[in-house]
C-alpha cells in the first residue's frame, strides 16, 4: 500500500463560512471535490505530521464515506494518531469535548447543523482547533487561499476500515482508535451537574420530552436523561440517527419541531419540553405553555447557573452574538460581570473563554454553552435547566415570570426569509447600508432612531476586527432592528431579520410576542424595503 498523488484543479467555492464548508451532497461526491478541501485543511495547519486528530460528524448522508477518505488522506499526510466517534458519529459538542479532553491538536468535524440531510440534500465540513473550538479567521482564510491555488492532494491506498469495532486499527502507519461518541461527554457533564438531585427530580414525578429529531444527540439523550438520569423510557422520541434524519428538517424551532410545539401547548403537557438539532448544538427548551425564546433562555442560564455545581462560583462573564437580545447584558450589570457583544459565529467566543474573561455564552440562534466546551451545547442546555427547576423546584413558567419580574423582558423574535436570490438581498442590504446614518433622528410609527450602523467587532483578547457583521437600527424605547445575511445555507441566500423590544419592570410581561413587536416588524419591512425587494409578503420562519 503506498502513498497516491493525484492531480487535481482548484475550485472556486470553497470559502468556509461561519460553521464551514456547506455544499450540497452531490457537490462534495464529485470528482476531487472532498478531497481539495480536505488536502487545503492539512496545508493550512502546516501538515499533518505527528499531529491527533478527532474525527466524527452527525451521522447525516455521506458522513461515513466521508470519514473514510479523510482516514486515508490523514495518514498520507502524515498524521499519527486520529479518533473517531463509533461509526462516524460525534456530535459536535463531543467532538470539542473530545479534543480538549485528549489535548489533540484538533478535529474535523462533518456536519451542516440544523440543514436537511439525504442524498439530494447537504453536507458540510468544518476544522476545529487545539482548543476545541471553530477555527478563526486566520486559519479559514488560509484554507480558502489553499483551495484556490491546490495542485494535487495525498491519499492512501488502504481499503476501509471497520468503523463500528470499538478499539484500535491501523490505516498505514496512523493509528485509529474508533471510541464510544457518548462516553467522554458524559463523564463531563456528571462534572458539571448535581445528577443526584436531577434524578430525584424525575423520581418526584417530573416529565420531560426531548425531542433528538432523527439526529445526532439521540444517543446521548438516551444514555444521560433515560439512562443515567432515570427519565422515563419514551422520554426521548426521534433518538436513533437516521441518515437523512427521518425526513425531517432538523431545526429546532417552531416550524419544525411543531410536534414538540403542539405538545407543550396542548392539555396533557410535559413538565417540560426541548429538542436539539442535526448535529447536538443547538437547543430549544419550552415549559407547559411558554416558549423560552433563545435569548430568554440565555439571560435565564445566566442568573441562574450558579445553582449547578459546575458554576457555583459564579460566572467571570457573558458573552452573546450581536443579534441576540440583550437580555443577558442586564443580568451581567445585576452581577456585576462583564458583557460581550461579538459577530454570529460560535468562534468569535474562544478567544473569551480562554482567556477566562467568559463563562457563558450563547447566540440567538438557539445556541448555548460555557466554558466546559468551545462549541455551543444543546443536551447541556437542557441539563442546566434541569439542574435549575431542581434546585428552584419551580416550575419553567414560574422562573420565567420571576425572572421578568426582576429584570424585565426583552420580547424578541427571529423572521427568516430563506432561498431569497442573490441579488436582490445583496440590493436590500447595500441599500439599508447607504441610509444608516439619516436614519438617526428619524421617528417611525413613534419609535425614534437612537443610533444605526453596521456593526463591527474589535476582539479584546488579540485585538483583531471584524466588520460588516450586521445592520443594527435602535431606537430610544430601547427597541432594535438587525438584519444580516446568514452564511450557513446552501442555496441562495438567507436574509434574517432580528426584532426586539424592551418592556421595563412593572410592564406587561404577558403578551404574545409578535403582537409585542408589530410596531417594530413594520418599521423594519419600511425601512428596509423588505418585501418590496423580496417579493415576500411573509417570512420563511418565525422563532
């Protein structure tokens, strides 16, 4: 068996975005196609000699066929040692786990999130870094400039290896440990939370439903809430990943987990709901009746975190992405921490965290998770709440209510309008763009603009900058529009329009969020020329 050469020509669309390389199916399965980018990740991290590395993905169509190839490029490249998640799977929480744990010198993760999976549907691609994080700039930057420029890239002729054989196997001279995807996770979050008092929690009587959407947190949900915990069997439905996760979109939201959604809203409900998404990060949690908007949940996590064993010390900070509502920055100024308001992309949070000046995070988008990882943590949400409603013994409805009692409520929602064409939602941001600063001043439906701009970042660890992150328009009421195009779709593109408005304390914390917003929905659909520019007269989804 020896080590193949093969010629290869450059493509010209493998810029990672915010959460890497996301093509469809059909696209990485052409001819060179995996296999360049692949080849760019090895060059741009100086090669792969003497390094570990994780492997694992989401368990979504090509997902194995893929962790073979990139086995056989690893050893070509010179990389010693890889472990992989049994049968390709690691979620992608695990995976940042895993890296960190074994100190590699870090992973690749195969995933498109929250995106359908099948043969006609998506795959992604992604490098995570020695500290368990998305790569930053600097590395997909490097990535990017390799794949423009790539000649040829190095296999291994080695046929496959047994991926569902736990123990070690070797594929040249790289040796590859296939591992248990759960273990190591589970042993983290037993660190983090009093797992005692959750499973009296369940022993009392308390219900829940999680809900793994055919995806890749089902074995995990399994092994932890069921089996660890004591939830009751059934309590986790949809938790055997399927590769096309049962047909479904795996996006835990109120479109398509409206399942879930009926479930909680309707006469027999849990105790408590929540669901993950394609690839473990991402989460949603709701109580009999209530939603816990993103957001919310965030700002909710924080005040209350210290009631887990692993944050019974408190918090050094609380960082959120720019679009998400600022409800976490007024439990920051009630505990005397610091806030941080930083670009979508999960990355922007590792600096942060490293440097200890951050220990929750967290992103509008339904991402949570702390200093335990560097990627966002969906079963972790859902373990801290439980910790939570433990410790509180009340129920989500009734922390909510206290909690917007005491800070007041960011009332808040995501409206995306997806597989919009190109050029009509670059129109639409370059024309906001151009009239940002004649807004300030300007008073709409009786909302008077306090300040507009396209929001830029200014790192305080390293010190590096990021602009174009984002339209931001505020107003005095302490209400705010944002639009931004999203990278992490695949087709066309996806303009997200993010919606808050502040009710002070003593307001009304109980109206329907989007009546709460109307004002602002429309000024955002005027002033931005929405559906004008669109052709849409109403959003894809609404979360």
């Amino acid at each position: 068996m020896s080590v193949q050469t093969v010629k290869t020509t450059p493509f010209t669309d493998q810029k990672p975005g915010t959460s890497g390389l996301r093509k469809k199916v059909k696209v990485f399965q052409g001819q060179h196609y995996l296999e360049n980018f692949v080849q760019s990740i090895f060059t741009a991290i100086g090669g792969g000699h003497g390094k570990t590395l994780v492997l694992g993905g989401d368990g979504r169509f090509y997902n194995p066929q893929a962790v073979q190839t990139i086995l056989k490029m690893a050893a070509a490249n010179g990389v010693s040692r890889v472990l992989v998640g049994r049968n390709g799977l690691l979620s992608t929480p695990a995976a940042s786990a895993v890296i960190r744990k074994y100190e590699t010198s870090g992973g690749i993760i195969l995933s498109a999130s929250h995106n359908p999976a099948g043969p006609d549907e998506d795959f992604g691609i992604k490098y995570n870094i020695g500290n368990g994080g998305p790569a930053p700039e600097r590395i997909t930057s490097a990535i990017f400039e390799e794949s423009k420029k790539i000649s040829d890239y190095s296999i291994l002729d080695w046929p496959d290896i047994d991926l569902d054989r736990l123990g070690g196997q070797m594929v040249g001279d790289m040796s590859v440990d296939i591992i248990d995807p759960v273990a190591d996770y589970q042993v983290l979050m037993e660190s983090l939370f009093d797992f005692g008092k959750i499973r009296a929690l369940f022993q009392s009587g308390f219900t829940l439903r999680f809900d793994a959407m055919s995806a890749a947190t089902g074995p995990y949900a399994k092994a932890i809430l069921e089996g660890a915990l004591g939830a009751a069997p059934g309590t986790v439905v949809n938790g055997d990943p399927l590769e096309d996760f049962g047909g479904h979109h795996p996006d835990p939201n109120p479109v398509h987990a409206k399942a879930l959604f009926d479930l909680m809203y309707g006469e027999d409900a849990p105790d408590m709901g929540a669901a993950s998404d394609g690839d473990g990060d991402r989460n949603i949690i709701l109580g009999r009746g209530l939603y816990v908007a993103p957001s919310d949940s965030l700002a909710a996590l924080a005040a209350n975190a210290h009631l887990a064993p692993g944050y019974k010390d408190g918090l050094k900070g609380i960082a959120r992405s720019m679009p998400t509502s600022r409800a976490a920055d007024r439990v920051a100024e009630a505990l005397g921490i610091p806030s941080f308001e930083t670009p979508t992309g999960w990355k922007f949070f590792g600096n942060l965290l490293d440097a200890d000046m951050a220990t929750l995070c967290g992103e509008e988008s339904a991402g949570t998770g702390s200093n335990h990882v560097r990627e966002k943590d969906g079963l972790w949400a859902v373990l801290l709440w439980l910790n939570i409603i433990a410790e509180r013994k009340q129920s989500i409805p009734e922390i909510m209510a206290e909690h917007w009692h005491t800070y007041g409520r960011n009332y808040y929602s995501r409206h995306d309008y997806e597989a919009l064409e190109v050029a009509p939602a670059n129109a639409l941001m370059d024309a906001l763009r151009g009239k940002l600063s004649s807004l300030v001043g300007q008073t709409f439906h009786g909302e008077t603009v306090a300040s507009a701009d396209d929001f830029a970042y200014t790192d305080p660890v390293d010190g590096s900058v990021s602009t174009g992150q984002g339209l931001r328009v505020a107003f005095e009421s302490g209400s705010r529009f944002v639009i931004r195009l999203s990278g992490t779709g695949t087709v066309g593109a996806t303009l997200r329009v993010y919606l808050e408005r502040y009710e002070p304390k003593g307001g009304d914390m109980g109206m329907d969020t989007q009546d709460a917003l109307a004002t602002i929905i429309t000024i955002a659909d005027e002033v931005a020329e929405i559906s004008a520019r669109t052709g849409r007269d109403a959003p894809t989804v609404i979360s």
